[in-house]
C-alpha cells in the first residue's frame, strides 16, 4: 500500500460492561447517545476482542501491553519498569526496576509504618529523592524518584541484573525487612546488591533534616525504602524498531503513560488531561489533531474516565464519559478523517455492577474513508459480536491498525 | 470478581449432528423441543465449537481432556491412565498404564484367541485379577483390573518408566506375543519388564483353577494377557492444582470417568445413571442440585444417550435424549439458577447419518443470570454460528466458564 496513513487507537479505559437494570438491561455503552461511534461503526469493521485471551480478566498494564502489540505473557516485564516510566524514569534493557514505598523502621529494622505516614511535602520527597538517587553499590548504579505520597520508583542498572527475587517487603507491620534471596541463580547478584541497598538507604535516610523534622513533629520517620514489583526491562524492540513507525502517546494515568514510553511511544502532553471526567476533552482532541498532522504514524490517545466511572458503580458517569468521547472523536475527524486509519476499543470489561475489571470480551471497531463496511450500524457490545472482523485479541489489533494504515510490508513476493 | 459461582459443564456426548431428511432437513438438535436451551440461548452467549481443532474428528478421550481445559495433544496421556482410572485404578504422575485383554496362547506364545472367549464369571475375574495383581519384576508393581468381558487396566509403578514402546499384541490369531522394543532409548527398561511380565503372567495363569475348568467346558483358556495403548500418567497438574478449584463429575460411562478423574475430579454416583436412554435425568437432576450446593466449585455432567442414539443411527431416540436432558437442566436451573454459570455442549458431532464421531463444530451456549445477552434465541447448529462467542475450541471452554465463575485471577495489574 503506497498511501500511508496515522494510525490512531482511540482507548475507552473499562468500556466493556453488563446489562444494567436502571438502562432497561443494557450496558452504558449500548445506552449512550454515540452519534460518531454509530456512524464509524456504520462505515467500518467491528469485533469483540478477548484482550489477553478467553475467561481471562486483564490488568491495565498487561491488556495495553498486548493492544500495543506485544505478547502480554511472553514480553510482560512485571510492574517495575512500567512503573518507572510512568514516573518519568526511563529503563533500559537489562536495568531492574522497582516500585518503592517510603517506611519507617526501628533499630533493628523492624517495619513499624509501611508507608511512613503516608503524606509528605515536595521539600521532603526533594531531599528524601536526592539522598536515594546516584546510590552506587558494587558496579550497579541507581536510579530513584519520588512521586506521589509515599511512593516512589526505582532502577537498578548495571550487568547482570534480574528480577527473580524474593520480597523485600514484610506486607506487615512489627516484622523486620526480609533478606533476598535470589529465586533463581542467575539473580545472586541482584539479591546480594538489594540487601545492601535497603542497608545503604537506611544509612543514608535517618540522619537526613526531614527526619529530624518529622520526629520533632511526630510524624512517622522516613527512614527506609521498600521495593516491591521488581520487573526486568527484557530485550523486546520498542515500535519504532519493531514496525519504524513514531508512535505518540497521550494520556493521563501515570500507568498508561508507563506501558506506552515501555514500547518506544513519545509523550505529547496535554494541558488539563486528567483521569477523570472533568478532564479537557476539547485539548485532548487539538493535541490528538496536532499530533496527526505532524509526523508520527501511530498516535495512542487513553481516556480513563469510563473506567473510574465503572469503579465508582456510576452508570451515568460512564455514559457521560463516553459521550464525551464520541464528540472527541467526532472533532477529530471533522479534521483529520481523510488521514487516518482509526481503532476505537475498551481495554477490558469493568461492569459497573461488579465494579472490578472482569473476563467479558470488548467491543472494538476500525474505521477509514476506504475500509470495506460491515453490517454493524451501531458501537455496542451486543453489535460488534456481529462485525465481520468476528472475536480477535488484543494482540492483533497493532497488526490490522499498521496494515491498513500502510506500516507492514508484503509477506512474500 | 468477587462474586464467585459453581461452574456447571453438561455435555451431550455425540450432540452435534448434519440435516436429516427424515427431520425434514433438520438437525436432530434443531428438530428437539428445548424449551429450557432455548431459554438460555436467548439469555446467553453461544458459540460453534472446534473441539479440538478445525476438521479435525475428536475421540471421546481428547475431546474431553480439551474440554477439562487441557492440551489434548501436549498433554494427552494415551489411553491406559485414562482406561484405568475408569476401570477403577488410580496412576500417579510417572506411571506407565496399559489396557488389557485376556487372550489365549499356545505353548510357543502364538495367539490362538486374542479374546480368550469373551465371557467370564465373576469367580473367573476375580482368580484372574489375583494372580495378576500385585507382581514384582525387579522394582516394578504391577496393579491389575479385570472390568468388562476379557478386558482390564494394568498399571506399572516404579522409576523411570515410558510408555514409547513398540506393540505386545500381534493384532491377530496364528501369530506370537510380540517381543517389545522400546522406541526411545528411555523406554528400555520398561521394553525390558513389559517382556518379563508377559512371560510371568502366562506362568501364573496357565495353571489356575479357571483355565482347568475352562479346559473341562471346551472354553479357551485365559493364559496370557495382551496389552495395548500404553501411556504415562505425565505431570499435569490436576484442576485442584491448576485452578485452585474443588470439581466434580457425575457420569455414567467409564471412559468419562476415567479422563475427568484423570484431571482430579471427585466421582460423585448417581443412581441409576447409566450410559443410555433408560439412565434416571431426575436422579442426576437431584445429585446435580445436592452436588452444587455443596462446596463443589465445578460440577461436569455427562449424558452419554445422544451419542448412543447416534451410533445406532437413530434419530428419534437421539432427540428424545436431548429433550429429556433439556427437561433436566430445567429442574437443576429452577433450584440453583442464581449460583451457577452453566455451559451447555457437545463434546463431537456423531451424525445419525453416519453412526460415527465426524468433524464438524458442535454448538456450546454459556448462560447466568449476569451474563450479556447475544442475538441468539435457540440451541441449534445453526443458531450457535450467530452467537456472540463465534468459534471456540474446547480448551477455551474452562477459561471462559471458570472466568464469569470467579475462579480466575486477574493478569496483570
């Protein structure tokens, strides 16, 4: 295909859903007024996707993984380096990374807060951060960022690093920190490093002025880190080497932003996008619109508020988020619908009656000025069964978005 | 998911079907009055099914494995294992188990009668059994079974045994026992003692009581045993293990039996259940509803009557089979509908037409009282292929159940 178009993945986080009573038995989705859903639907391809695979229940980190492209099992690295990104960090293959947890401890490095009181000032995680990041153990360097409340991220780099360890953390207060082990051979140095750095960090957290501080006003001490989801930044090609496309990414949630910059994805921020369903839907799709007629091929755009809206058992605000989403989109293709192949998906089902993520397949629909239509006129979960692109998973949808858009090569001669 | 549910699996052995001019074109299925199938169809997702793969025709052995959830062709034990836990015996991971025959042989081994006659008293299974049961070669136990007629089961428990060895049964008369060879060079040892306990046995048998007798009567004598598809009991976890789940089977046959029990399932007898059109549906009815309200988290039912009826090619006793099965899974749903997720299948097509097992799809429905509704309104070949599950294969049909049950963890964060 010579006529190369922007692939764009348009996610409505926790989309999916069941049949509600207080919607007469229909999902919100199948509820909401959705003019420019039901029109692309009309004119393009719909399928419902098992985002990992059949009766399996996806996490946000894994589910994304896989709509990137990305087998969620095989390439998964665990928490910490999706984590890291997140925070605005960046691993490198081979580097382990770490979720953190400020604590205190006493003496004997007994867990008496495992999160050290939770709150503290941008001073605080300021000095608390310095004295943690640029830590040298051996020939390993560290990495660490403070981020939110008592949270943190944190990368080990250096040769022969890997996350096969047991947990540093008790999970209970009145018990000392644990002493790794390595959980497979090739991870003794790894386990010998981690010891002496929750020895090191103690070292050098409990002499530091927001201690004293803190003691002075009672709060808890800050005087210990705890690692947990460690991941390894494994050797999987990030988009740009894997497809030679430049993919963008814009979105809110530190998680999501993580998973993207993991496989080679540019952030382009966005001015009050947020979470939530007062974020700026109107920036979000002048950014999007931006992005597309500058020159990146696939642009990654994640509206969470659906999701939350879910979690919150709140029907009316997952149908406002995703009417929202639909006027969002509609302006984006007011604009730019000539220059796009577009994918319009949840990530995973979360009911608002169960108000967690479930095992129920999602609706997802591809739309271009060319695509060959289905008979499917409307966005919904009970519609896209009957789209012709049928049941397909998570993983595929990288492939179909990049193949219509002009990204994959012929396969032979 | 919090809301956790028992999964409950009823399989019409042999449902799936072609037109049948005497049914007016119909499908035996299609033909069936099934008030409650249809109920759940209207109310569920359903699904043509590729128990094992596409065009390929299932045994009853592999078609169940894949509906249990496992690999039916990486983990497929071969029959013995699965013949021997029907027969009674239980293998454990490691041991190599065979069917037997009683067969007759002359002094040279030459097989004169590879059934010994057929019939046997009880009094005859049991001297048999005796002699049999119990023999030492070398560090090798044997445990012997006589079941049915000349058949049996035959375990091999000791280290290092497998089952790649070549034939003892020279499949006809005139011919000797074959000397086994092993087909890789693990399996020497046991070439080496399935040789041995060829040449025992015969010692023992020739001289028991029953063959005296026999030799009175003009019967052939039961003087050696010819065994046939060996296999090893592998390390597959069992679904206990597997799935954190307690499950249970409520079948007649023992083949049935034998592969659910295999993968650790809990016998649960029914009076009168039996493998034919006579077998009680209202005691299985009532052991179904006792067996879910207990703390069973999986409950597989097995109705062997439409494949019985398909075998002997008669198409108005397959569909009274399948409509007193409706019948049943009405009254278990009236008591218990709000606990379960229920799927209702075939485990293969057995066309009337043909009176053997074929490769094409069977429909599979899911059903509970949350699940999001399709298009589909009955249970019929022809209607499944509009549902909204599409094409499964049968090892999706765990996953899928045991995800709306509860019973699968999310992947991922």
């Amino acid at each position: 295909m010579s006529d190369k178009r922007t692939a764009v993945f348009v996610v409505l986080d926790g989309l999916g859903d069941r049949p509600l009573k207080e919607l007469g038995g229909k999902p919100p989705l199948d509820a909401a007024k959705t003019p420019t859903f039901d029109k692309l639907a009309t004119e393009g391809q719909s399928a419902l996707m098992n985002v990992i695979g059949p009766g399996i229940t996806p996490g946000s980190d894994t589910a994304h993984l896989a709509l990137f492209g990305y087998d969620p099992i095989a390439e998964y690295p665990g928490r910490g380096p999706l984590e890291a990104f997140g925070a605005g960090l960046e691993t490198k293959p081979g580097d382990v990374a770490f979720r953190s947890n400020f604590a205190t401890v006493d003496d004997n490095m007994v867990v008496l807060d495992r999160r050290a009181g939770r709150t503290f000032t941008p001073e605080e995680h300021a000095e608390l951060q310095a004295a943690l990041d640029g830590i040298e153990i051996d020939d390993v360097k560290v990495q660490f960022i403070a981020t939110v409340e008592h949270r943190g991220a944190l990368i080990l780099k250096g040769e022969g690093l890997y996350a096969e360890i047991s947990d540093v953390d008790p999970h209970e207060t009145g018990k000392k920190i644990l002493t790794v082990r390595a959980l497979k051979p090739e991870a003794e140095k790894t386990a010998k490093i981690v010891n002496e750095l929750i020895r090191v960090a103690h070292e050098r957290m409990r002499g530091l002025e927001t201690n004293k501080e803190r003691a002075k006003k009672g709060l808890p001490l800050a005087n210990a880190i705890l690692l947990r989801g460690p991941g390894r930044h494994s050797d999987v090609p990030p988009l740009p080497e894997r497809y030679g496309i430049k993919a963008a990414v814009i979105a809110g949630g530190a998680l999501y932003l993580g998973c993207a910059k993991y496989v080679g994805m540019e952030h382009i921020p966005v001015e009050g996008q947020t979470g939530t369903i007062d974020t700026n839907f109107d920036n979000i799709a002048m950014k999007t619109i931006e992005t597309i007629k500058a020159d990146y091929n696939y642009v990654f755009v994640h509206i969470k508020a659906p999701d939350n809206a879910s979690h919150d058992g709140n029907a009316k605000e997952k149908i406002l988020a995703i009417e929202r989403t639909d006027t969002m989109v509609g302006t984006i293709l007011d604009e730019v619908g000539d220059d796009v192949v577009i994918a319009i998906a949840g990530d995973h089902t979360t009911p608002v009656s169960v108000r967690e993520h479930a095992c129920d397949p999602v609706p997802i629909m591809f739309w271009s000025n060319f695509i060959r239509p289905d008979s499917v006129k409307r966005f919904s979960e009970k519609d896209a069964a009957k789209g012709a692109l049928h049941t397909i998973k998570g993983i595929d949808v990288m492939p179909i978005l990049l193949g219509y858009a002009g990204y994959i090569e012929k396969f032979g001669a």
